[in-house]
C-alpha cells in the first residue's frame, strides 16, 4: 500500500513536517540543548531517554530504543497504518497526497463523508451566487467596509428568505445540518437571510457555516451550523485556513471572537486573525495555534463579557506556555471590537494598541491583585492562595522563576519557604538525568555518524567498494549509505534515515545518528569525515597486506595479480592528516 505514494511526495512532507510540534502536541517536550526530551511514550520509566532532534527531524529512545521519523511516530503511538499517517501529516500542513495509479486506497470512513463534502461545497457555491444577486447583502458589507476582494477570499455567501431554497441529497444536509428536521418529517433551512461565512477545515474543504444577521432586530447575532461528522467545534478555528494561505511567514496570530472581526482586520491589511466558533478557546486550540505561531494576541471587548473570556483564555494558555511563546491580552475601549477600531482608527493604531497590551503575567497579576489587599498578611496569604493553582499549570520553570521574581517585587520580601508551600513550590525538582548514549566511536560509526548529520559529505568521497573485503565492522552498512547518497545527492537526513525503515539496522542507524560527533563546529566535519575514510583505508591495506603474507609464509606463490597488489600496498600506504 505503501508504493501508492509517489516517493518524492513523502520526502517532501517529511522536510516540511516539524517532527517537534508533532510529538509535542501528545507527548510534552522538554528542550534541553539542542534537543528536546520527554519520558519514553512507549515504555515506563521515571528519567527522560525519548529524545526528539529537530535538526535531524527524528526521535530516539535510548531505553526501548524505539526510533522513526514522523510518519513513525503516528504509526507507533496513534496506531495508524503507514498511508493513514502520510494523509494525517499532510492534512496538517493543507497538502493533497497523490496517489499513483489514479487512485486512494479505500478508505471506508472517508468514502462516507466524500459526498457530505460535496453537499457542503454546493451549499458554498449557491450562498455565493446568492450575495451577488442581493442588494441588501451587498450593501451591508459595504457600509460595513468589506471589498468584493475580501468577500471572495473569505467565500462569503448570503442565505436569502426561505424555508426551502437548499437543494440537493436532502439525508446529507441534514445530516451536515443545512435542513433542520421536524416532528412531523418536514424539513427547512436553518439558515435564513444572513450572510454566510464558510468554515473550512486545514485543506480548505467546507464543513460548517456561520450565519451573521443583517437586520440588527434578527436573533441569535451569530447562528453555527451544529456538530456534524464534519464539524466539531471544539476542534476548529474559523480563518486560520485563510490566514495560513494568506501569510507565509507568520510574526503575530490575532484570536478574536467573530468573523467579522477577522474579515475586518484582513481588509485593513492585518491577515493573521482567527475567531472562536461561538464557544470559549479551549487548551486544544491554542496548541494548534501555538504550532502556527509562537506569539499570540487574544483580542477582546473591554465590557465584562470580553473580561470574561479573556480569563477563561488565560487559564486555557497556562499548560502551552513553553520556551519561546507569547500570550499577549489586548482590552479595546468599551464599546469597540477589533472590527469597529480598525475601521475607525485603521492598521497602524490598531497595533500601537497590540504594542501596549498585557503580557498573560501581567494580566494574571492584575487581576488577582483587585482582590487582595497585599497590604496585610491575610491579604498576602489569600493572593499566594489564588496565585497557586496558576503557577502549578505552568511547565516552563524560567517562567516561574520569572513570576517567583515578580511575586517578590510585588510584596516587597524576599520568596521564604512558607511562601513557597503556599504556592506549592517547595520541593525542588529532581535533577534530570538524562540518559545519553554511550559515546564509543570507531572510525565506521564516526563516518556513518556524520554521513547522518551531513549527507552531502559522501559527494566528496568515492564508493570505496574495495572496503568490502575487510572485514571491519560496520562497513558494509557504510558503503550501502554511500551509494544511496550517490544515487540521490541531495538528500537530507531524514529521507536517507527513511530510506533505511524496515532495514535490520534501522534502529542502530537512528541511535548513530542521534549521537553527537565530536568536532568544534561543522566546517570541521568534512575533515574528520577524511580522516575516518583515511584510517579504514589502512585498516583495509592492512588487512590485505597480512593475507599476502600469509600466503607467502606458508609456501603458496602469489598470482601476478597479488604480486601487483602487494607492491602497491606497500608503496602507497595512507598518510595521516595533521
């Protein structure tokens, strides 16, 4: 099933993927070096040995020594088989996986909700015929400052009056809960004159709507399709499919609470706003976006409502904050949303307001701070009280060093141990003993150990052939690593680690590879990778020179072709390099 996949896809995905982001969003990661660390997934143990390389784009155990790559890692810990894990990572990047012979594998699931995406792509495409045969629709985005240009990208539609305009598999649209179903068995439309907003899955595929009234006296403001076999809420992000199509590199991601928010914010030229699906952020979500981008800007109402949300926000960020990310918490004046500001007062005021919003600590203490009076001991206790279950969230120790810092600066003492039993904080962590590899190199491993971290060194070299009559350890692992980089000399690491899967030396190629040559910096790879080559050469002159000798000791003559041999052994023995 396998050979379905054109080979050239999978190395292109598995030099896209982030093998980091993927682990870490089921297994948390800890970075310590280069490399990031976590306790085997696969077997118990109480002292970290998993190890992920984000430069090498693959994970090691060195205790069940368990190893793959991305693809690997789905297999062994989702359990799916090998095209279910290909299909999974190349969703998460909005790529289609070709198949050769025309065709996908079947897959029964998928087969079932193909036509579902077909009922919801025709629901598309007449929302949007319908915006452009109606005034009033047009007029609103209009007054409301949307270009035709904007409405397109977005896809937005318009539900005209009706209780029966959709058509089509009238089972698949309930079931994607365009109809509503009756008592009696009747069906109608759930969505009646209301502009249309599509929510799209990561490969831009339609699996809901948002419905937005146009007459303000018109309720609910907002009306979501429900839970479908499509759609669950709980895992979407309506515009991140937009914004990743829209920005390449992205510095800064928006959450707001609406689409017109972030319909608002892309047509003033900020293109890397999300809203929430009518349903508060949850810790899932945030991770996806924390994948997406390391610095995010929750955007809020400054009325209590948007208060609210911005805390129940907070406290769904706590367990994501890990090395490198940012949550920042921007308030706007009462009465404006991030659509009405940017309209009024445009992109560069906008974000001079983003500039000036509250760090997610800044925001924890000023909110607990309002109710504890910090001038009294009870006060103190009550604010220590409240911080704790806060602080306990948090994964990332120079964090809590920081707000350890700030709860000082606070107070105006020094952090004591009745402080710190307060907040939980008292025992100290266990030094963490990672657990790294024996590093014992001969010259075989070192070679194939830095082939690993640079394969383009075996363009330098030639086959080597001869080494195969040797007898040293390890060679013929070489040499079969030396002709794949000669037959593909651009491949990366992970491709020629994957070249090796189901080999019998796959494990041991990826607890090599994982190892760390000893060299000051890389320029000085290309020589010790000559000096590894040097010193098997002479192995292997050696190695020849004896079985001449031995030949001759005992009494059989050498063929003129060993005669040549000899001589030139001993006349072009191997320098040692300075």
């Amino acid at each position: 099933m396998a050979g379905l996949i054109p080979r050239n896809f999978i190395d292109d995905l598995l030099n896209r993927i982030d093998i980091v982001e993927v682990i870490d969003s089921r297994v948390p990661l800890k970075k310590k070096g280069r490399e990031f660390w976590a306790c085997c997934p696969f077997h118990g143990e109480k002292s970290p040995s998993f190890s992920v390389s984000p430069g090498k784009q693959f994970y090691h155990c060195f205790g069940c020594q368990k190893s793959g790559n991305a693809v690997g890692f789905l297999m062994d810990y989702d359990h799916m088989e090998f095209v279910e894990a290909i299909e999974s990572l190349a969703a998460t990047l909005g790529m289609d996986v070709p198949y050769e012979q025309g065709s996908a594998p079947a897959k029964p699931a998928q087969q079932t909700l193909e036509p579902m995406f077909q009922v919801m792509e025709k629901c598309t495409d007449f929302y949007q015929e319908q915006l452009k045969q109606s005034q009033v629709a047009i007029d609103y985005l209009k007054n409301r400052g949307i270009s035709g240009q904007t409405a397109k990208t977005f896809g937005i539609g318009y539900a005209p009056p009706g209780w029966n305009n959709l058509a089509g598999d009238e089972k698949m649209l309930v079931d994607s809960g365009m109809l509503i179903k009756k008592d009696d068995g009747k069906q109608y439309d759930r969505f009646r004159h209301r502009l249309m907003f599509p929510i799209r899955d990561r490969r831009g595929r339609c699996i809901a709507f948002g419905g937005r009234v146009i007459n303000p006296e018109d309720n609910p403001k907002y009306l979501n399709s429900p839970e479908s076999p499509l759609f669950h809420k709980s895992d979407e992000i309506y515009g991140l499919y937009e914004l990743k199509k829209a920005v390449t590199n992205i510095d800064r991601v928006y959450i707001t609470e609406g689409y017109m928010d972030v319909v608002a914010l892309a047509e003033h030229g900020v293109k890397t706003a999300v809203a929430t699906l009518g349903t508060a952020i949850n810790n899932r979500q945030i991770e996806s976006l924390f994948r997406v981008c390391k610095n995010l800007v929750f955007c809020f109402d400054g009325d209590a409502a948007g208060k609210k949300a911005a805390w129940r926000s907070l406290e769904q960020c706590l367990p994501s904050l890990k090395e490198g990310r940012l949550a920042r918490f921007l308030f706007l004046p009462e009465g404006q949303d991030p659509d009405s500001y940017i309209s009024e007062f445009g992109q560069a005021d906008f974000e001079q307001q983003v500039e000036q919003a509250s760090t997610l600590t800044q925001y924890l203490f000023q909110n607990l701070l309002i109710e504890c009076n910090i001038n009294t001991l009870e006060g103190r206790a009550q604010f220590l009280d409240r911080l704790r279950p806060y602080f306990g969230q948090i994964p990332l120790q120079s964090l809590k060093d920081q707000i350890l810092g700030e709860v000082e600066q606070r107070l105006g003492q020094k952090i004591d141990g009745r402080m710190l039993r307060l907040l939980g904080a008292d025992k100290p962590e266990k030094p963490d003993r990672t657990r790294l590899p024996e590093q014992h190199w001969t010259p075989t491993r070192l070679a194939i150990n830095l082939l690993l971290k640079k394969p383009a060194l075996a363009n330098s070299t030639g086959t080597h052939h001869e080494l195969a009559d040797s007898s040293i350890p390890g060679v013929d692992l070489l040499l079969k690593i030396l002709d794949r980089i000669h037959d593909e000399p651009e491949i990366s690491t992970q491709n020629l680690l994957d070249r090796f899967r189901g080999d019998a030396h796959e494990s041991h190629l990826y607890k090599l590879a994982m190892m760390e040559p000893p060299v000051e910096n890389d320029e000085s790879l290309d020589r010790m990778f000559a000096d590894c080559l040097q010193s098997l050469q002479k192995q292997y002159i050696d190695h020849r020179q004896k079985l001449l000798i031995t030949k001759l000791q005992s009494g059989a003559g050498l063929t003129e072709a060993e005669k040549f041999e000899h001589k030139k052994l001993f006349t072009n023995q191997p320098k040692a390099s300075s």
